[in-house]
C-alpha cells in the first residue's frame, strides 16, 4: 500500500516537478522575507508571519526529511526490478 502511495507521490511529483518547485521557492523567499522585515505581505494572505513560515518549514522537513528520500529509494528499487527481469 505504502509503495503504490509512493509511486503514485512520484508520478505527481515528476509531472508538476518544475510548478512545484518554482511555487515551493517563491513561498519560502516571500515568508522569510516577510519575517525578517524586507518586503510587509499584507495581513489578508496566509502567507504572512508566522502562518506562512511555520507551513514551509513543515512542508520541506516533509519533503527533504521523508517523501524525496523514499521516491528516490522506490525508484532504485523499480529500476532494479526492471534491470533484473529486463
């Protein structure tokens, strides 16, 4: 179940990689910038203050800390499988 899970995060993540990555970037620069006083995102967003540097710092832990690792592990995985039965 965990592995179609992952296989499933993968393909998503391979489709939309560059959407994601640039979206991912662009929230993290504009919450620090807002924390450390540079730019003022205006209250509406829910990206000001801390509701919007808590989540980013929650999302890359997730991603660096525990999804990138085990879609790249599941990846090897399939492409040993695939080496292995050719």
């Amino acid at each position: 179940m965990i592995d179609d899970l992952i296989d499933r995060a993968d393909a998503f993540s391979t489709r939309w990689k560059t959407v994601i990555s640039v979206l991912s970037a662009g929230w993290f620069a504009a919450t620090c910038a807002d924390y450390a006083g540079f730019i003022k995102l205006p209250l509406e967003l829910p990206l000001s203050e801390w509701l919007g540097f808590v989540p980013v710092v929650v999302w890359n832990a997730l991603w660096l800390g525990f999804a990138y690792p085990r879609i790249e592990a599941r990846r090897a995985e399939r492409n040993s499988m695939e080496d292995a039965y050719g």
